[in-house]
C-alpha cells in the first residue's frame, strides 16, 4: 500500500498546481515523475505520450494513470486518478454552488500568473525531451515537420497526423540512422484478458447505456449516457471535448448557455484536468441527480471510456513495443511528440499568457528558476501566482 499511498502523494501535489491545460500538465508529469523521481525515463515518457495522443480519451490523465499503474498496480492508477482530479473538481462544484469566486484584479493576476507559469513549465519539458529524443538530424527534422503541422492543422486530427508522419519518418529515416535497441518492457501488468475485457466493457457501454437511458427513463443514466458518450469519441482531450458537451447539455437544455460559459470560465482558473468541468455540469444539469451525485455521475463516465481503452490496449502495446520495427517507428513518433508539444508552446501556452514584456520576464525567470536553479514546479508555480499579482497591480 506504500506504493499507491506515494503516487496518491506525488499526483496530488500535482493536481493542485498543474495550471495551463494538457499540454502543461505533460510538463508537469515529466518534471516530477521524469526528471526528478525517475519513475520511467524520458523515452518510457514519451512512448506513454505518443500512444495516449492517439487514443480517445484526456491525454493528460491518461498519462497519469498509466504511470500510477506502472509504479502500484491498479490501486496506484486509481490514487493517481482520484489526486490528480479531485481538486479541480471539488472547486468547480464548489463554484456551482456558489462557494468560489475570483474576481477583481487581485484574482485575475493570480490567473494570469499562472498562465505564464506554464509558459516555462512546458519550454522546461520541451527542452529536456528534445535533447533526450532528438539528438540527431533526422530526429531534429522530424520534430519541427511535426510541430509545422501541428500548427497549420490546431487540432486533433492535425495532432494524429504530426505523429503519423513521425511514425512513417522513423521507419524510414531512423531505423537507419540509430541502432535499434529494444527498451525493457514497461510493467504495466496488464494480462491480455484483462484489456480484451476492458475494451468489452467500453463497447458493451456505448450500446447499453442509451437502451437502459430510454427503457428505464432515469435521469442518471441519461446523464451517464451523455457523459460516456462524449468521453468514448473525443480525441486530444482537453478543449476538444468542449463542443461534444455543449451539444449534450446544452442543445438539450440540460444546462443554460450561460451557466455552461460561466463554468468554461471557472475551469481555466482551477489546475488538473479540463475534463473535471464534467463534474460542474452534472451539478447543475437539469437532467440526473444534480448537486454532489450529478456532479460524481458526469464525472466518473466521461473519464471511464479512456481509462478503459488505455487498459485495454496496454497489455498489447508493451510486446509491440519491444520489436525492431516499431521500435524504428516510436523514435519518429517521440521526435514528433517533442514538435508537438513544441508548437503547443507557441500556441495556445506563449499566445495567451505573454502579452507584454512583463509576462516574458516573468515566464524567463521561471524558466530559468526551472532550469539553473532546479526549483520544484509547486514553488515555481507559487512564484508565478505572486508575479502575477504584482503585474496587476503595476
């Protein structure tokens, strides 16, 4: 139990000062978990990375979740859930009921803050991968014909297709260029019948809930449906999800337009996952329980469907991973995660956060803090909050 109470240790600290969205959150996982605790290396890292960018589901938290698995079985990817989310959600269903709000220029500078903290929480983790995993020409090509389309496609599919090419690049370039090293399987740990069943249960949900929804006529499951719907079919996480749930409770007149932007608003003030707004929509739906249990419904089914194809492509994945050929194609694909996420540092994280030359100085110093200084991300994130402030009052 040691084990699960350490990740449930580590994911909550993180889940309680990951600001800035999926992205950041990565840079966050690998400061920590990486580069300070080396629960996996960076070529484990972005293995993980590559493969939860083309799967359905919160990128993000599945990262984490597989890493709380590796290091203690399945209760240690469950503590790993529960610290990462639990935060954000208990202050957006706090916000739905009336209990939070950041307002007038002293709270606004907290947030700004913590946006040009992510600045240099994801250019510390670009810089560090990138010397790990492109470390020759034709890996370093890779990346930033990754990152180009990945700016000129801002989406998902723009995502999946930088890491499609990086693959097709790997298996051409890279397979010739390093020599093929086949890396010690993960230890995930996951029998094959186990994922076989998983991806079952993700499956048998689709087709089940909306039958049970319509026979039963319960508003619990009607807001179960909704939720696990949107969480099997969103790809990329984050904002992607954003349109599916507007359509499911708002079109549907569960939850009013402004209520749904007022929570939007809130998400991007609170750290951990984008996908914990599910948990301030169900808390105010019209349709289910509402209030704690709403919020403890939308909550559990819009993350299950990515936890339950992750698992079940897990035990599949680790022996794949160990063949010459692929392993060819995972060093395109990792060269290719690193020009991801560096586009992603331009835009949205520098777009946004650096709107002057009071944001740079600010973003440079954390950077550096990062950096030279090897300051923990919290104290960084700490430091950010308080710039922010005194850029608010200034």
């Amino acid at each position: 139990m040691t084990g699960a109470v350490e990740v449930f240790v580590a994911f909550l600290r993180l889940g309680l000062t990951s600001f800035g969205g999926p992205v950041a959150h990565l840079g966050y996982f690998r400061d920590d978990l990486v580069a300070r605790r080396r629960w996996l290396d960076d070529r484990e890292y972005a293995d993980l990375v590559a493969l939860c960018q083309f799967l359905p589901g919160p990128a993000s938290s599945q990262v984490g979740f597989a890493i709380g698995l590796r290091r203690a079985g399945p209760v240690g990817a469950l503590a790993a859930f529960l610290a990462f989310t639990l935060p954000s959600a208990v202050l957006l269903v706090a916000f739905a009921a009336g209990a939070v709000a950041l307002g007038g220029p002293l709270g606004q500078g907290v947030i700004d803050g913590l946006k040009i903290v992510a600045v240099a929480i994801v250019a510390h983790a670009v810089w560090g991968m990138a010397r790990t995993l492109t470390p020759d020409p034709a890996r370093a090509g890779i990346a930033v014909v990754a990152a180009a389309v990945a700016l000129l496609a801002p989406s998902a599919v723009g995502q999946i297709a930088a890491i499609v090419l990086g693959v097709v690049a790997g298996l051409v370039l890279s397979r010739e260029a390093v020599p093929v090293d086949a890396p010690p399987r993960t230890g995930f740990g996951v029998p094959r019948g186990v994922g076989i069943g998983c991806l079952a249960l993700l499956a048998a949900g689709l087709v089940a809930l909306p039958v049970l929804a319509a026979v039963t006529g319960s508003g619990a499951l009607t807001l179960a449906d909704a939720f696990f719907r949107s969480g099997a079919l969103v790809f990329g996480g984050g904002h992607v999800v954003l349109p599916l749930l507007q359509a499911e409770v708002v079109q549907t007149g569960w939850v009013s337009p402004e209520a749904f932007l007022a929570g939007y608003g809130a998400a991007q003030a609170v750290p951990g996952p984008l996908f914990t707004f599910a948990a301030y929509l169900g808390a105010v739906s019209g349709v289910g329980p509402g209030g704690m249990l709403g919020a403890a419904v939308a909550l559990a089914t819009i993350f299950l469907p990515g936890f339950l194809v992750l698992v079940g492509v897990l035990p599949f994945w680790d022996a794949l991973r160990t063949r010459p050929r692929v392993r060819a194609a995972m060093r395109g694909a990792n060269a290719a995660v690193v020009g991801i996420l560096g586009a992603a540092l331009y835009t949205p994280v520098f777009t946004t956060a650096v709107t002057g030359p009071g944001p740079f100085v600010l973003a440079l110093l954390g950077f550096v803090l990062l950096t030279a200084f090897r300051a923990p991300a919290w104290a960084v994130v700490l430091a950010g909050a308080a710039g922010g402030v005194v850029l608010a009052l200034v």
